[in-house]
C-alpha cells in the first residue's frame, strides 16, 4: 500500500498488515514514543491531538481509506461494511478514511456507502457456528 511505510515486527514494510492492524498500529506508537499503549489508548491520544498516536493512526485511516476506494473501485459494491475491534479508527479519523477514499475512487463512480459495527463475542461466535453447520452439512468450509 505505502513501498515508504510503516515496518512490521518481521520487516515487511508498508503494507496493509503494516497500516492497518492493531499489533501493528502498538508496534509504530511504542517503536516511536518507547511506551507500550493499548489499542483505546493510542486512539484517545490520538483524538487528544498527541503528535505520534495522531501520526501513526492518520497514516491508518489513510490506507483505510485507499483500501475501500481500490476495492470499490474492482468489485464496484453498493456497500461496504467495516466490523471487527479495530473499527474505532472510524470514531477518530473518519473523515481522513471518507477522505482517502473520495481521493482514490474513481471520479465517475458513485460514492461507497460505508458502513461500521463494532463487533462483540457474539458476533464472533456466530462466525465460528456457522462455519461448524457448514463443515457438518457440507463436509468442508469451502463452498
């Protein structure tokens, strides 16, 4: 996503790995400021105004953002949904990701309806149900 960005742990530079998950996102604050923060905790100081959580979750929304403009872009849906721990994200720079998506959409298409739900327990156990129903009726989680 960014050949200048951010490094993994393992030395994988700018990718979506990189930018956009929560390991990660700990990994650039605490390589940066030398303390070991929490995912809420860098977004708090992040929305404070705290120069490297903002710097570190800017870059986040910004590859978020250019995500979701490339994958509209190919699959053309008419929404997207966005769930899971890390969509807080959205809460401190949602207009830097609507931001980087309008940048990186293509002009003529119509605007991505986006979508978030922050996702609970239940949410994931749910997942894992349906996917034991699969393999028990199926045989495989393929299909």
């Amino acid at each position: 996503m960014d050949p200048s960005g951010p490094l993994t742990p393992d030395g994988r530079r700018g990718s979506a790995v990189s930018l956009l998950t929560i390991p990660n996102i700990r990994y650039q604050v605490q390589a940066a400021t030398g303390r070991d923060r929490t995912y809420e905790e860098i977004l708090a100081l992040a929305a404070a105004g705290d120069r490297m959580p903002a710097r570190v979750i800017g870059e986040a929304a910004r590859a978020l953002g250019t995500l979701v403009a490339q994958i509209s872009n190919f699959v053309m849906p008419q929404r997207i949904l966005l769930a899971g721990e890390g969509v807080g994200l959205m809460d401190v720079a949602g207009k830097t990701v609507e931001e980087a998506i309008r940048d990186n959409r293509h002009p003529l298409a119509t605007p991505v309806d986006l979508e978030t739900k922050v996702s609970d327990f239940h949410d994931w156990a749910r997942g894992a149900a349906v996917l034991a129903i699969k393999v028990l009726v199926l045989g495989s989680a393929e299909a």
